[in-house]
C-alpha cells in the first residue's frame, strides 16, 4: 500500500491511494470523518441573553464553531482524573459577553487557554440589536464524529476511483467528446484525441464523452473508453482547522491500524494461537 501527495498544506489534502482495497479506502474515509477526536462546545451556561435567539439555538451555534485542538494537550474525560467533573486535562473554558448594537462573531468567544481558540475568528453567532446582550460561559471536550457531526475534524472528506481512458486507433479525431467534456481532460492531436498532461486526475468519470463518440456515428463502439484503475483511489481532504489535515490523516491511519490489531488479538485468543 502507498500514499502519494499532490498536494498537501493546512487545512487541505489531495493525495492518492494505491495497492488498497474499495473497503479500506471507505475505512480510511469514515475514520478520518468520524474517529479522529477534537474539541467541541458541549456545555453552555447562559448568564444573559436577550437576543432574537432562544437560549437552545444559541448553544446549538456554539457547538459547532470548530476549535483549535491540541490532543497532546486534552484528554476525553471518560476515565480522567477528576471523573467527569471538568479540569483543564479535559475541558477547555470559554467566557463570551457581548452588548449590542453589533454582529457577536467567534472572536468573541474568549478561551481559558488560548491554544484552544476559535479556529476562524469571523464566523457569525448572533446579531444583537440596541440594548440587547448576551453573556455565558461555554466548557468544551474532547468527543468523536460518530457522536455528533460538532466533533468532525474535516469540512469535506472523499475519494474517487483513479481514472483511466484509452482512446482506439479509430478515432476521427471529430472533437465531439472534447467539446463535451466537463473538466477539459481532452484535447486534439494530430487527427487524433489525446489526454491533456496533468489533467487525468480530474477526469469525473461522467462518460459523457463516450456517449458523444457514439453520437458522432463512428460505429456500434465508442473509440474513446473510461475506466477505473483497480486498487488506486484519488482522496480529497478539507480540516475545518481544528488541527493540521496532516494530523487528521495520521490519526485515522493509527485508528485503523489499532482496531485491526485489536481483531487479530480476539481471534487469536478465539483460535488459541499465538500473535507474532
């Protein structure tokens, strides 16, 4: 199995991945969506608000802000030290107070521990009107997609079979299937069609050109054939920026890995025979 980058910074990921079955490829997607733990707004004490929103609403917009999270930093607080009760091994605290007239944005929300910041400082809350105000305290912890989507590190997160196209020796070169073409993959050559440099990846697998070759009346076939490359997928990876998409990646590989040495383990003891 082998992962290539082609391209890879913050906050996105575009890479591909070779030598893997179509279940470890939606293994590895699932896991980076809804394993990787971050922090998120789970409790919200609300001191003063008499803005347009109803307290429920106004907690609700809070959990979803995504938050800078350090996981070497915070812990889950199932099995922590204080059992449950909140510390700073497990909970983040934020304090907001705000008094109209004005827009109330994430930047508002003030962290305990500024590692644990508002990821995006812009993202609107509430809009409070003359003589309107709202004041809270928020505590934040550490939880998993799969508990709820206020937990998911990504924004946008998924793969795609890789591409391949073979164009036959018949080809007229008519220029119908480039015209119709949605990702300019196609481009003339010589009385021919030719795949454009670079541009293979983003080949849709819409086949809308095989169906214009057999528009133009060249035969009963097409001359231009798409198909998938067996055991290579294209991921695309967004980080809401509560952590690196680097980190995201790692984590959910190590989380796939865990889980499948957690199996052989189980049926080693089922089977009675020794791991390696």
């Amino acid at each position: 199995m082998e992962i290539a980058f082609a391209h890879l910074d913050e906050r996105t990921a575009k890479f591909v991945l070779s030598g893997a079955t179509p279940a470890f490829a939606n293994v590895l997607r699932r896991a980076m969506i809804s394993e990787v733990p971050t922090l998120a707004i789970e409790d919200v004490r609300i001191y003063d608000n008499t803005s347009v929103l109803f307290d429920e609403i106004l907690a609700h917009r809070l959990g979803l802000i995504p938050l800078k999270t350090d996981l070497s930093c915070y812990g889950p607080r199932e099995g922590c030290g204080c059992g449950g009760a909140g510390c700073p091994v497990c909970t983040a605290t934020y304090t907001l107070s705000v008094e109209g007239p004005r827009t109330v944005y994430s930047s508002d929300l003030i962290p305990q521990d500024p590692n644990a910041a508002p990821a995006e400082e812009n993202i609107p809350i509430v809009e409070l009107g003359e003589d309107q105000k709202v004041v809270l305290e928020a505590q934040a912890v550490i939880g998993t997609g799969k508990e709820h989507a206020k937990w998911q590190p990504t924004v946008a997160c998924g793969y795609k079979n890789y591409p391949a196209i073979r164009i036959d020796e018949n080809c007229d070169g008519c220029g119908m299937c480039i015209d119709e073409c949605p990702r300019g993959v196609l481009a003339a050559d010589s009385g021919s069609v030719k795949v454009v440099e670079g541009r293979l990846e983003s080949c849709s697998l819409c086949r809308l050109c095989e169906r214009a070759c057999l528009a133009s009346g060249i035969g009963n076939e097409p001359a231009i054939h798409i198909d998938t490359e067996e055991g290579r997928f294209i991921f695309v990876v967004e980080s809401d920026g509560s952590m690196p998409v680097s980190e995201i990646i790692e984590r959910a590989l190590q989380y796939v890995q865990k889980r499948s040495d957690d199996l052989v383990e189980v049926v080693n003891e089922i089977t009675g025979e020794v791991a390696e």
